[in-house]
C-alpha cells in the first residue's frame, strides 16, 4: 500500500514463451491463458505489486543476482503459478540499466520455482520514477530540504519503489507515453493544498508520486494501451491532507486522459504531446491505486473516478482467501463497508486500516472479459504459504488478473 506500511529502458529481447502448471499448483493456479482460436484469442492481463523494493539502492540487484533469495523466490512463484500474458509490477526498484529486470527474468521468473514451470517474457518496459529524485524543496514544510520526504515522491533514493511491465507480446516502445515531469498545478480544478505549500512549491509540484505510463501492447490485431501507475498512499499527512488529494488527482489523470478533447487538453507528456487517449482506443488500467472505493483513507470518491467511468468497466476480481482473512483477523475489517471478498491487500488490522481493495485491472468497456480473480487462496490450499501472515513471504499485495478476449 505504501512505502512506510510494506515490507519488503525500453528492453526487449526474443525469448520462447513457456506456458504450463504443475498438477501440485493446479488446484490455485489460474488455467493458462488460451491461445489463437479462430478469429479470438485470449491474453491475461495482471497486476501485482511485489513488494520487490529494499532499503538501500543497489540491494535489490544484489538479491537478484543470488538466484536464491526466499521472497524473489516466492514472488516468482505467484507470476508462475497464474502466468500472465502482460503484468505490471509495482514496487520494483529501478536501475538505469535494466539489469534488475534481466536478472528476475534469468535467475528467478524462468527457473521452476517450487515445481511450477517456469514463464518467460520476452519484452519489458521500465522508465524513471519521481519516487527519491529530490525535489530541492521543502516539500513537507518541516524546516529543513532533503532526505525522503523532499523527494518528489517518497522515496529513500531514486528508483526506489519502481515499476516494471513484462509481456509475450510486442510493446510498441516507440510509441510510450509517460508523465512522469507533469506538475499538479496543471490539471485544471485540481486539490493540491497551495496554502501549504505556498507559491513556489505548488507552481513545480509535480503531480505523479512514481509516474503515469500508457504503454501500447499488439495482442493480435489489437493493440492494447496498458495504463500503468502507482499512486501515493492517501496517509502520512497533516491536516492540509497533502497526500490524500494527490492520490485522488492522480488517479484523475487517467480519468481526464479517456475524456479526449478539453477535458484532457492539460495532460503533457515528457515527449511534449499533449491530449488524452483516443475514443476507438482499447485500453487496461493497471496499478495499485491505494484507494478503495469505501474504505480506507482515500480522498471521497478517489477510486469511483476511474470505476464509474463511463469507458471503463470493473469486472469485480474476487477470491475467498480475501474472505477468510478478513473473518479471521477482525480489528477494523469488521467495520468495513466494501465486500472482503474484493479485498486485494492485507494491511494491518489493529488500529485500520484493515484489508483493501486497492489494486486494480479496469478494462475499456468494449473489451470481452472472460473472467477475472485475485490470487488469495484460503488457508490450507495450495498457494496460501505465498500469501501468510506477516513476514509475508512474498507482498502484502496480491496478484489480481483479469482475462480478455481479443481479435486474434
């Protein structure tokens, strides 16, 4: 959910796309994605953020290289067992060189883990993160300029808390879009606190804690933009809410950016394109949004931006693990309004903010979905080892898929 309450280049080179599941993970595991039938073809599309950040920079590729590490490992797993055709990971630390997404690939996604095949991905895509740069302001007005909370997102060292999308199939890299240098002062009625930050801050603020991506994906004779962000956690602030009107206008962005025409007219790329996405355009929203639509922190309405959309449908991904979890661990679940079953993160549960729907995968409306889930099996099932109570082996996240139907 957020960098304090967690634990834990364009790149592509060709690559076999090995697909199966062990009959000892058949149980939990999503059955592979179908392939070219017809006309049709199906790709899964799915979102998990693995908590595979670290404290200080460079650590990460330093586990990654060992091969062995238990929670790289287990991570792995969970990507093998539900075997996406395009997944986006939130909270991957990034290196100007890509090798930490070489190394996931090489030493951990394409080696069995625990007896499941192993998955391969023969395009990435990966960029800059606002999360550490420093800003070379006093962004939290404590006094002082510097240190994680000066950066223009939280973040202990540039990179830190990245994102990464892997696919079978081709990214169209030169035609990413990313927002990552957007300012907040340009999105027109927009709820940055200026008395909190006064003139000069709020004139360079810039709006994405991480960065906003759309990310074209050619499934077939589709090509499928991939709308992939990771908004600030609505916590962590005083009174000004700083934090929560910036998850909720984060999340705007991409609102706006469906709206094509002036609605989305003040979204400008790092390139310098401005405008949204056009209307024939198919689409998928994903990312941990850190916002659930009745509980939690969030900014009121933050998250119904995007699920009441007028081009977005929500397919509900469900699971009963979510269920179970909630039942068993009480606290400020049990005051709850949203369905557990939709839950996708297990925060803590004593005081709050209990477990939440914050990760997502929002198809466009035209789109045919075949069906949709959250990986969080029920405790004794194959699988529930991967998603145990804390120190969680793998994120306190869990992977949400959803399933379309394309033109093949």
């Amino acid at each position: 959910m957020t960098p304090r309450l967690t634990r834990r280049r364009a790149i592509a080179a060709a690559a076999a796309a090995g697909i199966g599941l062990p009959a000892a993970a058949a149980a939990q595991a999503a059955p592979a994605p179908s392939r070219r039938r017809g006309r049709f073809q199906q790709a899964r599309i799915a979102t998990f953020n693995a908590s595979l950040n670290r404290a200080e920079e460079g650590q990460l590729l330093k586990d990654l290289a060992t091969g062995e590490d238990p929670q790289i490992r287990a991570v792995a797993e969970v990507i093998q067992i539900n075997n996406p055709d395009v997944l986006l990971l939130n909270e991957f630390d990034h290196d100007e060189d890509g090798r930490g997404l070489d190394l996931f690939r090489e030493k951990y996604l394409e080696v069995p883990q625990n007896g499941t095949s192993p998955v391969h991905y023969p395009y990435v895509f990966t960029a800059p993160v606002n999360t550490g740069v420093p800003s070379g302001l006093d962004l939290n007005q404590d006094g002082t300029v510097g240190g994680p909370d000066d950066a223009w997102g939280f973040g202990e060292f540039p990179g830190q808390y990245g994102m990464a999308i892997l696919s079978r199939y081709p990214i169209l890299t030169e035609q990413v879009r990313t927002f990552q240098n957007l300012r907040w002062a340009d999105m027109p009625a927009n709820l940055m606190p200026e008395e909190f930050y006064g003139p000069e801050i709020s004139a360079e603020m810039r709006l994405s804690s991480k960065s906003h991506w759309d990310v074209p994906v050619r499934i077939g004779s589709t090509v499928l933009h991939v709308l992939a962000a990771h908004p600030t956690p609505p916590s962590f602030d005083g009174p000004e809410k700083r934090n929560q009107r910036r998850n909720s206008d984060e999340i705007r962005l991409w609102a706006d950016y469906l709206r094509p025409g002036r609605r989305s007219s003040w979204i400008v790329d790092d390139a310098g394109e401005a405008g949204g996405l056009a209307p024939d355009q198919q689409f998928v929203i994903v990312g941990d949004y850190n916002s659930d639509p009745a509980d939690g922190d969030s900014w009121p309405g933050a998250i119904d931006q995007l699920l009441s959309h007028p081009r977005v449908q929500d397919t509900l991904p469900a699971s009963r693990g979510a269920v179970e979890a909630s039942e068993a661990q009480g606290g400020a679940n049990a005051d709850h309004e949203s369905d557990p079953r939709y839950d996708t993160a297990d925060f803590g549960d004593d005081p709050a903010p209990g477990n939440l729907r914050v990760d997502y995968v929002l198809p466009s409306r035209p789109l045919q979905v075949v069906t949709s889930a959250v990986y969080w099996p029920e405790q004794g099932q194959p699988g529930s080892e991967l998603t145990g109570e804390y120190p969680f082996p793998t994120s306190d996240h869990r992977l949400v898929r959803v399933d379309l139907q394309l033109k093949a």
